[in-house]
C-alpha cells in the first residue's frame, strides 16, 4: 500500500496529559519530551502496511463504553499507524494475539533520540507471559480492564486511566477477560531490545 499521512499531535499531546497522572511525577519527563514533541507530529508519513490479524479487535477496543478518553485520538483503521508483531519467539499460546506500534524513537516516524512511546493491543482471553527488559516501562491503560502482575505477585485489575510502572529488569505479565486491552506505552534508559526476556516456566 502507499505511504499515509496521519496527525499524530492530539494523541502525543493527550498522552503527555495522562502519564502527569502518574504518582509522584514519575512519568513527568515522558510527559514532558510528548508535549514538546506534539505540535511538530502533524502530517506524520506511516507506511500504510497491513497490519495484523489481531487488528480485528482494534474497533471494540476503541468502542468500548469505559475507555478513556484519549482512546478518541487512536485512529480506528489500523493501515494509519505502523501495527506490528514482535521478531521474538512467543509462546504458542500468545503468538498472533497482540500488536503493537512504535511511534516516538530514534528511528521512528517522530524522532527522539532517547526514549520510545507506542500503543499496545492485546486479544481479549489472552495471557502475556512474564518478562522483563532494561529500559523503564511507562504503561497507561487506555481502553479494556485487563489483570497485570509485577513480580510474581499476583495479578490486579487495571481499568482504563491506570497507570502502570515497570522498573528495569522487573518482570511483568498481563492477562485480558472478555475485552480487547489498548494501552499507551514507552521506554526510557536502555532502550536496546536484545535485553528482552521471557520468563522460563516449567
């Protein structure tokens, strides 16, 4: 397909808002680094690639009466941003049941040398093992109330609005019910996604 122009600036804009509703400032420099950014991020050029087949759950994620608001400035057709999977092996169970885009990076439609920020989708009656990888992960639940798990501890609901830290190394899990799960998400320190691991199960 061809080359997509797509207005980036109130969702960047929007997402700079909501990670201020992290605890204790603890995600003001994302927030920081997306507001700068988001005036700039009109006319962004995405490569109108097919997406996925999860993609098929984009429209009731977005549908759905309890999202958050800033689920309005994610575009409904998946082809506008660049929706992939992951190049790492997945469990057989989880293979084919996510995506994700990347769309602030150093090699990214809008440039930043030194953090990532994306979206995230999930399957609805899905489990995403538990792993973990250097960088800082800033997730904000944006549509879906999906379970998520830090350490082994046991998993907690996370409504739309939730906000959601990662430490670096800190393992990590989700698990959707009936509803698709659509999340902001971004990295900041180690940025290098070699250090990506799943945990090991028996």
């Amino acid at each position: 397909m061809s080359p997509v122009a797509v207005d980036l600036s109130d969702l960047l804009a929007g997402a700079a808002a909501l990670y201020r509703d992290f605890p204790a400032g603890a995600a003001d420099e994302v927030a920081d680094r997306l507001a700068a950014l988001a005036p700039s991020a009109t006319g962004v050029r995405m490569p109108g690639d097919p997406p996925p087949p999860v993609s098929e759950y984009l429209k009731q994620a977005l549908a759905s009466p309890a999202r958050h608001a800033l689920a309005a400035s994610v575009p409904a057709d998946p082809v506008l941003l660049p929706w992939q999977e992951g190049k790492f092996v997945m469990p057989a169970g989880f293979k084919g049941r996510y995506m994700f885009c990347v769309l602030v990076g150093p090699e990214e439609p809008v440039r930043a040398d030194d953090f990532l920020f994306g979206l995230y989708m999930q399957a609805p009656n899905t489990d995403y093992p538990s792993h973990a990888h250097a960088a800082v992960e800033y997730y904000a639940v944006l549509s879906g109330e999906a379970a998520w798990e830090k350490n082994l501890d046991g998993y907690a609901p996370q409504p739309p609005g939730s906000c959601i830290l990662h430490a670096s190394y800190q393992w990590h899990a989700m698990r959707t019910g009936d509803d698709p799960l659509l999340a902001i998400w971004a990295w900041t320190g180690d940025l290098n996604n070699e250090t990506y691991k799943m945990m090991e199960t028996a």
